[in-house]
C-alpha cells in the first residue's frame, strides 16, 4: 500500500491574498503534476502580474515566484 502526506498547493498574488487552490488535502506519496489556468475562486481570468506557489507537503514549505503572461 502507498503511504499518504499531507499537501497544499496554493497561489497567491503580490499582495499576499489567496487567489487559488490546486489542491488542500492527503495525497498518495509519491510525484503530482498540477495546472493553473490562471484564474482565481470565483473562475475569473486574473491580471497579467507576479504571483506566488506554495507548496506545503507535510512539514516542507516551498514557495516560487512565478509570471502570468496573457
């Protein structure tokens, strides 16, 4: 059997509010693949701009700054 940990990948703008989640819960260990279409909660295309990942897996947090070029 797979072991689970826990995982949050979320985006952020550069503001520091929460524009998305791609996924917030137990996950089988192991490697994923996520994509943003970049829009936010409420399915609206966000602004061109800087935004940030986080990604939280257990007790690792990593967070990359990213561009989204429409």
């Amino acid at each position: 059997t797979m072991s689970k940990s826990y995982l949050s990948v979320r985006i952020f703008d550069v503001n520091g509010r929460m524009v998305k989640t791609l996924y917030n819960q137990d996950i089988d260990v192991g490697f994923h693949r996520f994509k943003w279409d970049g829009r936010d909660f409420d399915g609206r295309l966000l602004p061109t701009g800087v935004y940030f990942l986080n990604v939280q897996s257990g007790s690792n947090f990593n967070t990359q700054k990213m561009i989204l070029i429409k």
